[in-house]
C-alpha cells in the first residue's frame, strides 16, 4: 500500500462536515470521493470542496480497487449495515461512536475486520485528548491513592436528535472514557431516562456503573440545561480532579485535600464521635496537556495503523466493552432504572 491511504468519506451531515476537512488536511490520506445519499449534502462538497468527486452509492465505491478505507460518518442504526459491506470489501473502517447498536452486531464487526486483516477504528475522539491521557497517567502513577469514584457529566441546550435518545448520542464518549482512565471490567449499570421534549425519546439520564473491583462511577446527560458543560471528577483517597472538556475553556485541576479519622481512644469525644474533619490543602493546575486537537491525532492514529497493520488505540475491541456498557445501560432504561449486569 502507498503511503497515502486514499478513503471515500460516507455521511456528510454534520459530523461529517467536520471531518472532511480534517481528512483533507493530512499528508498521509487523500479523500477520493464523499459519498451522501442526499442531494443537499453533495451540493454542499461540490460547492465548497470542489475537486472531490461525490456519489449516492456506497456499493459502487466499495468495488474500486484504489479506494483502501471507508469513513462512516452516518446516523447510529445505519454503523453496522455500512460497516460490515465495508469490511467485507476488505476496506479498513473508520466508524463514528458508537460502533453498533448491539453486542451481537459490534462482535460480528470485530470478527470481519481481523478475517480480512483491516483496520476497524471507532471515533472515540476523547481517547486523544492529552488531558485525559494525563488523568489516565495520574491514575496508574498512584499519584491520587486508590481510585474511589468517577463522576461525568455532559449537559447542554443544543442539538437535540430525533433518532436516538441523550444515552446513546453521549455516553460513548463518558463510557469510553471511564474504561480507559480505569482499564478493568465493568460489572453492572443503572440507569435513569427522562422524556420531557418526545414523547419516546429521552433527553435526560443518570446512570451509575458499578465497577469490578468496587470502583463507582455516575454519568448525567442533559439536552435542557442553561450551561453547555462536559465536566469529569475523579476521586481518589490521596487526591481529587476536574477536567472541563469543552475546548473553549479545557482545564486539569488536581487538588489535595485531606480526611482527619480520629484514633479510636478518641471516639468518646462528642465532637469528634459525630464527624471526620476533612479540608482541601491545596489545588494545582496541570499545563502541558491541552496541545494538539485530539480529532486530529485520531486520524493520525487511524491511517498508521491502517498502513502499518498495528492496532489502533480506538480499536474494535476496545469498543466492544463500550457497546456492552452502552447495550445494558439500554436495557436499565427500558426496566425503568433496574440495576443490569454488563456481559461481554
């Protein structure tokens, strides 16, 4: 293979519309064609990409030996029936979260991309924030003692879909986060939906992840809320964090606080018999961690993975564990909020 992947992009709404450029602006790629099954959406490359071919069929794409990768940039109940005709034509696969929408589905996708030997890339876009990676660090040095807690919340008055509710358009960013930063098993999901704006679709959750080693972790979506936030707290028994995500204001807070238990030959004192003193010391900002766009650096990831065979850190596998967390947090909601266990 050259060194430049040449791709088809499939889906330019507006994902899409954000990734065209970014594919564009990599030395290693070279976008052959767009493929959209809508008129608007072609105009729309014609008139501001004019030198990129377009098309309505994805299956007249899949069968020209120069195109090496396909991007799907399509709504959710479409990934899997585009990826798999993707794959089957032995072309690597760049998929928007999430991968699937069941277990069954991501697995056979799985299967497909390592029977061909091609490349299956989610976007899990937060995977490449140096912020994250950061936190990720911090977590594994023990520099915040034993991990106690994980509290993600991404709230906003913004693009509301009509297709899928708040879970699935925003956990996958909080579920793959959480499993990254805690790289063991998650064990069982609870989660709460509220409808106010559809009558079947919900615009409001709070999901609790229970962990195997004991570890929880709360996951509130909101498309009603004045602040547009994407907000992580992580607590450990040394040390807390923030991050704020959203990338006009991105900021890494770690703070020291401290937990004053009492000896036990002091538990007959009134005061101290009531409550444990607990103080923050200290608060550090982290510099350092917010350079180069982390979309950016997944397309990096992706083609050289794509020319050099190695997997990609957003693998198929990888997100698997995502789509099992996702498929039973769907199962909770339609229990109304029963508590699921996460199967692989």
């Amino acid at each position: 293979m050259s060194r430049s992947l040449s791709i088809a992009l499939v889906g330019v709404g507006y994902w899409g519309k954000k990734l065209l450029p970014k594919f564009l602006g990599s030395v290693d790629c070279a976008v052959k064609t767009v493929v959209d099954l809508h008129e608007d959406n072609r105009a729309y490359v014609h008139q501001n990409f004019p030198g990129i071919p377009t098309s309505a069929s994805l299956s007249e794409v899949l069968g020209r030996p120069d195109i090496d990768g396909v991007v799907i940039a399509t709504p959710p109940a479409t990934h899997f029936a585009l990826a798999i005709t993707a794959l089957e034509a032995g072309k690597h696969v760049w998929i928007e979260k999430p991968l699937a929408l069941r277990l069954e589905e991501g697995q056979a996708l799985v299967r497909e991309a390592r029977a061909k030997g091609v490349v299956l890339f989610v976007d899990h876009t937060f995977l490449y924030d140096g912020a994250i990676r950061a936190i990720r660090e911090l977590i594994a040095s023990g520099e915040l003692g034993r991990l106690y807690h994980v509290f993600s919340h991404r709230l906003n008055l913004g693009r509301i879909k009509r297709d899928s509710n708040v879970w699935w358009n925003s956990a996958p960013h909080d579920v793959s986060i959480l499993l990254y930063l805690h790289g063991g098993q998650p064990a069982a999901i609870s989660v709460h939906g509220y409808r106010y704006l559809q009558p079947h679709i919900e615009d409001l959750n709070i999901a609790t992840v229970e962990m195997a080693d004991g570890v929880s972790a709360f996951i509130h979506h909101n498309w009603l809320y004045p602040e547009n936030t994407a907000k992580l707290t992580v607590i450990g028994s040394k040390k807390l964090l923030t991050y704020e995500g959203k990338f006009d204001k991105r900021n890494l807070i770690v703070y020291d606080y401290a937990v004053e238990y009492a000896p036990d030959d002091a538990a007959s004192d009134s005061a101290l018999a009531t409550t444990i003193p607990s103080r923050m010391i200290q608060e550090r900002k982290i510099e350092g961690t917010l350079e180069g766009e982390p979309l950016v650096l997944a397309i990096n990831d992706f083609l050289d993975s794509a020319r050099t065979g190695r997997a990609p850190l957003s693998n198929g596998d990888f997100s698997l564990k995502v789509l099992a967390v996702l498929e039973a947090g769907e199962q909770s909601l339609r229990a109304n909020g029963n508590k699921i266990p996460i199967l692989f």
